[in-house]
C-alpha cells in the first residue's frame, strides 16, 4: 500500500535581494516526502539546504524571501494547506506542532539563562492545553524517552541496588528527585551530546508529523553521533513521524535514511534510494562527495576531490554548465598505498630520535570548595607516555572530555603540568618558566591550528597582518616589506592568492579562513605542528582539499604533526600511528592499520564500530 504524501515541495525558488546582487540560493526545488519517510538532503556549504529548511519552516529572514514555489503540508481527513500563503499567525499553528526542527548547534538553540526543564515546559505549553504540572510530567516523559536520563524502573533499580531500600515511598521520592533535578540544570552543565538530546525532546514535544534535523551531528563525537542517529531512527518508527535529515556527508546518512535528494548550487542534480545514490551514483558531483571522504578498507595518498570529478562552467546567459571529468584508472591505482609502503615509512621514521618525548604526564585542574580554596583536582590527563618522531603524523582519537585537547595545549605549554617530562629534541621543557627567554624561542619552533579558523583570526586584523603577526611578536622574518613578501608567499602556497592579504576574514569561506590559520601556522617556519579537530567543522569536500593540503606541506617542510580528531576515518588516512585516549589514559598506540584491523580494548572497538559505513565511490 502506497503512503501517504506528507509534505510536497513543488517548484520552490528562494532568492536573496541586496542592492548589490541577487542570490538564487534554491532554484526550482521539487520533492515529495510521505509518511514515515526519511528523506536525506546532502549537500556543500552554500547548496540551498538549509534555506530549504527554512522555507519549508517559514523562517527566512531578510533580505531572503521565496520568490516561487508552493509547499502543501498534508493532514490526515484535512484538505492541504499552502504553507507558503499563510500569514505569520496562522504559519504558528504548524511550526512546532505539526513540523518541528532540529538545529545544527544546540548551545546556539537554547537559551543559556534558562533551565532546559523551562524551555522544554514553554514548548509544551505554547501548543498544548495543559496546566504546567502536567508539561513538566510530559518534560520529563521526553527526557526518558530521547534517553537523556533512566527510565522510573531503570531508576529504582539502581537505588535499590545501591541502597538495599525497600520502601516504596523513599524510592518514589528518590525518583521524583533525580528527574526535579534534571529539569533545573542549565544548557552549560550538559554536554553536547546531550545538548542535542534537549533539542530533540523540544522538537517532538509536540508530536510534529514532519521532523527536520539540520546538521545535528556535525560537532559530535563519533559515539555520540551513532547514538542521535539511532535515537532519531527510532523516535521516527516509534512516532511514525517523517524526517528530513540534512547533512553535507553521505555516510551518515547511509545507514538512517530511505532516499536521498543531492543538492549543488541550489538545484537537485539527483535523488533516489539510498542503496541506488550509494553503489550507482549518475552526477560527477554525487560521484565527487561520495569519493571524498577518507576509506577505511585501503589508505590513499591523496583524497579525491568534487574537483577531479566535474568541470564547472557557464554559458553566455550566465547559465551553470557541469561537465563530468574521465578519470585515469592508472593514477587512481597509484594512489593507493600498500602495507608495505606503510611499513617501509614507518621503520624510517622510528630509526630516528624523538622529536617530542611525554613521559608519566599529569594534568589537574583545581576544584575549589569553601572560600575559594582548592579541595581537589580534576585529573584530565593521567600519566601518559608517548613518542612523537620527525616527520610522523602521531593520530590522537577518543571522545570528547577524554583528554585530547588538554594533552595538545599541555605539550605547548600553554597549560601547566603537574608532573611527569615534555621532552622536545631531548630537553625537557616542562619546567621552563613561561617567561623565560628559552621557552619564548621554543614557541617559534612549536605551533597549533585550532578547531574554529574564524574564533582563532582576530576579526579587526587583515589576514595579511594575521599571517604576519607571528613574525612580528618574534622579531623575525627581516623587515615589513621581506615580511610582506613571506606572507604573499604562504599564501600561495596555502592555495590562496597572495592579493588577498588586505581582505577581513569575514569574506572568506571556512575552507578559506582554515587555510589562513594553516598559512599563520608555517610563518615560523615551525618543526612541529598540533592539529586540534582542525578539519572537523568543514564540507567533506573542503574537509579533503585542506587533509591534502596538509599533508603537502608535511613533506615539503618536513612537518611533525599530532592531529586530533574526533572522526576516526580522518586520523586514519593522516596518520602514520595513532593513540587511543580514554578518561584522561592511553587505551592502545600502534600503527594506524593495526588499530583499525585488530583493536586491542572494548573501548577502541566501540570506537571503529561508530564510524558511518557506505558504499565509497572511488
């Protein structure tokens, strides 16, 4: 039996006016979802998806707005209803009640001065008629339900078996205390994985017929991430709600969604079931997304680009003309390197000494009590020991509050320890007083490209003077104009232009800012570089083009890297070994092939088996 349409997109055009230009951000946009299906919209930055969403939500603002196009919202025993003719009070009565949405960064979703049992009550009560007793009962019910917290039974299980309680009054009161609890924290005290479940219980408060998630998973931790997509998976068949589910990467998706709409420039260029998209895709853009993530059966030199797939050009009326690029199947087979290519750069790499050398380091950060005096120490990083050698790429993976970070901004000194050695090039540095001149030359020598290229460039500095600052602080690199001249030069070497060095780095696209902080990373002319979660906030497609970069200038400056990552995919095509970190400890090192192949810990085998699978292209 054919489902019912739930909602149907026909010939949707949402344009951006300035007094400058107009920007087509979707184009004509034709799709249907029917009940309880998943449909995935995949896409680039700047591919209309979002503002999909956002039109089917009425939520545009200016100067967007839709230009054409209809969008007939379908209720059971109801005649349809064109959203996009709808006033803005009566638009209200579906958004969050019948289609509800769930945004890409939860923290940005929630309001930081509010309890999430407030803001999940306000939900309730704005489109329920129910007194507030009872939207805190049905607050409660979406917690468990999204498994923010234990089900009662799973409550009164543990405190009994903690307890030995017996009385069913203190075990109902302990209950009613925990889930009270839960209710009053706010969206700083929980973790982002969390965070989203908030979201998630806000957005089906209302049992929506239509759910749409919006990059939900993009800043999360593999483990987390296996967990939302499961949860979402089952909210739908539990609820027999549809989801649209938007994501620039098919591989999350492979496993969650029905069909798949692939978005470039505002248009569909194709759409089908997933088991089609994945092992048949037709457009060279489709090809070129599926064949830039990083594989996990074989190791490449280099990762393939949207770029080697198609050419893009236009007509005289300015009209996108896509041409798809034949790949030569000699160079695609040369690309791939062999274990013993893998074992031979290996055994030359450890024939030399350690550049960085950790041994038995520890990191605490004070919990203070009464008075402010420190009663104890919250260990993050818990005597770890490891080698880094000249010109290896050490992998370092594990979930997010295991250490990572700390250990990265530890081995820099920019975060004190409180015991074991950093050794770099056989000295120990980790009791060199920071303002010790020694400490300040070693800075030149050691240097960090963070998760967020625009938080890390000062928005009031060209990216000229950014690149150049490094130089200056050091008083190296000659005078302004040899300065000028090694700013051009990096910049080009970044793949960027060097006349760009007077523009702000609110124009540039993050793709671009990240290849600004890599450029302001080299100005030192540095051995050693720590990439923290550097590629994590990027398309897939761009994600490849800086992984390339990276690994360019690895062999042309002969670069030590640490890169830190949260997708394990990533770590294994850059890294030459990888450590595996876990509640502040070393879970396993060893080659990148032999961690994926033969996980020694529950933990790392956990790991493996939450990264999204699919049917690469090649």
């Amino acid at each position: 039996m054919t489902k019912p349409v739930v909602l149907d997109v026909r010939n949707l055009q949402v344009k951006f006016i300035t007094e400058d230009q107009t920007v087509v951000a979707v184009d004509n946009l034709n799709f249907e979802l029917k009940k309880g299906e998943k449909l995935g919209i995949v896409g680039e930055s700047g591919s209309g998806k979002s503002v999909t969403s956002l039109g089917i939500m009425g939520l545009i603002s200016y100067p967007g707005k839709i230009t054409q196009g209809e969008i007939w919202f379908h209720q059971q025993d109801q005649p349809p209803v064109n959203l996009v003719n709808l006033r803005e009070e009566s638009r209200r009565k579906y958004r969050g009640g019948k289609i509800a949405m769930i945004f890409q960064e939860p923290m940005s979703a929630l309001n930081p001065v509010y309890s999430i049992g407030f803001q999940l009550t306000e939900a309730i009560l704005l489109h329920q008629n129910v007194s507030k007793i009872e939207a805190e009962r049905k607050a409660i019910a979406l917690l468990q339900e999204v498994k923010l917290f234990p089900s009662d039974q799973e409550l009164r299980d543990k405190y009994v078996a903690e307890t030995e309680e017996t009385s069913d009054k203190v075990i109902t009161r302990h209950i009613n205390k925990q889930k009270l609890s839960m209710l009053k924290r706010y969206p700083h005290q929980l973790s982002g994985g969390q965070l989203q479940r908030v979201t998630i219980a806000m957005a089906i408060s209302c049992n929506p017929m239509v759910l749409i998630a919006d990059e939900p998973t993009t800043a999360l931790d593999v483990t987390v991430q296996a967990t939302i997509l499961d949860l979402l998976r089952e909210l739908c068949s539990k609820r027999g709600m549809s989801l649209i589910f938007i994501t620039h990467d098919l591989a999350v998706i492979a496993e969650l969604v029905d069909r798949v709409a692939v978005m470039y420039r505002g248009k569909v260029v194709e759409a089908g079931d997933i088991e089609t998209i994945f092992t048949h895709p037709q457009h060279p853009y489709t090809k070129g997304l599926l064949a830039c993530r990083p594989r996990l059966d074989r190791k490449l030199q280099i990762l393939p680009t949207v770029a080697d797939f198609m050419k893009v050009t236009k007509d005289e009326e300015g009209n996108i003309i896509i041409q798809e690029k034949s790949r030569d199947l000699t160079a695609i087979n040369s690309n791939i390197v062999t274990e013993s290519q893998q074992e031979a750069r290996l055994t030359k790499l450890l024939d030399n000494s350690p550049l960085i050398s950790v041994h038995k380091l520890r990191v605490g950060f004070p919990q203070k009590g009464m008075f402010g005096r420190t009663e104890n120490y919250f260990m993050a990083v818990k005597d770890v020991s490891f080698e880094v050698y000249p010109g290896e790429t050490l992998g370092l993976v594990g979930e997010s509050g295991c250490g990572k970070s700390t250990l990265a901004r530890t081995i820099l000194r920019l975060i004190p320890a409180q015991g074991g050695e950093i050794r770099f090039r056989g000295e120990n540095i980790a009791d060199i007083p920071s303002q010790n001149p020694k400490m300040r030359s070693l800075r030149r020598e050691m240097q960090i490209i963070f998760q967020n290229p625009y938080n890390s460039l000062n928005p009031r500095m060209t990216v000229g003077n950014a690149i150049a600052e490094p130089m200056v602080v050091h008083k190296v690199g000659g005078n302004k104009r040899k300065r000028r001249e090694r700013v051009a030069y990096l910049l080009e070497r970044v793949g960027l232009s060097p006349d760009i060095g007077d523009r702000y780095p609110h124009e540039f696209s993050g793709g671009q800012r990240q290849r600004v902080c890599i450029a302001r990373a080299l100005a030192l002319q540095p051995q050693f570089i720590i990439c923290d979660e550097s590629v994590s906030a990027l398309d897939v497609s761009v994600q490849a083009q800086v992984l390339n970069l990276l690994k360019e200038l690895q062999a042309e400056f002969g670069l030590t890297y640490i890169f830190i990552s949260h997708d394990l995919s990533v770590v294994k095509f850059m890294s030459d070994r990888i450590v595996v970190m876990n509640q502040g400890k070393i879970e396993e090192i060893d080659t990148a092939e032999e961690i994926y192949q033969n996980p020694k810990t529950g933990y790392t085998r956990q790991l493996i088996a939450s990264i999204p699978t699919g049917n690469y292209g090649v």
